[in-house]
C-alpha cells in the first residue's frame, strides 16, 4: 500500500440486495462505485458508494455496513 490509497470493508447486505443476482454482481456494482467514486474525499465517497449500490438493488431487510479506510 502507498499513502492515498484505500481499502473497504463491508457486510454480505451490500452485495447481496439485487434479487436473483447473487454476489457475483453485487460485487461487481461495489467495484464499479469505488471507481466512479475514487476522487471524491473518502467522507463523502463511502456513502456515495454505498448509495450507488443500494439503490440499484431496491430496499432490503438485510443489514449494510461500508466502512472505508485511506493509507
């Protein structure tokens, strides 16, 4: 790791929310959002993240914890 970088941590209800879709794809939405998002301060970036994946899955029951780190 270099100073600027960051690393995520999450919980299976972020990835898991789009019905019929698995992991596999809610994995590739979290990915794809990190790097929409990877410019934007991590304060605002993390929710933004995390919105961009939510909602693209609809409301679930399921919790949701992102938390981001930068090095």
């Amino acid at each position: 790791m270099t100073r600027g970088d960051r690393f995520y941590m999450f919980s299976d209800g972020l990835i898991e929310g789009t019905p019929g879709a698995g992991r596999r794809r809610g994995l590739e939405q979290l990915v794809e959002a990190c790097m929409d998002y990877r410019d934007l301060p991590l304060e605002a970036g993390v929710p933004a993240i995390a919105h961009a994946v939510r909602s693209s899955a609809g409301v679930t029951a399921d919790d949701l914890l992102l938390l981001g780190v930068k090095v």
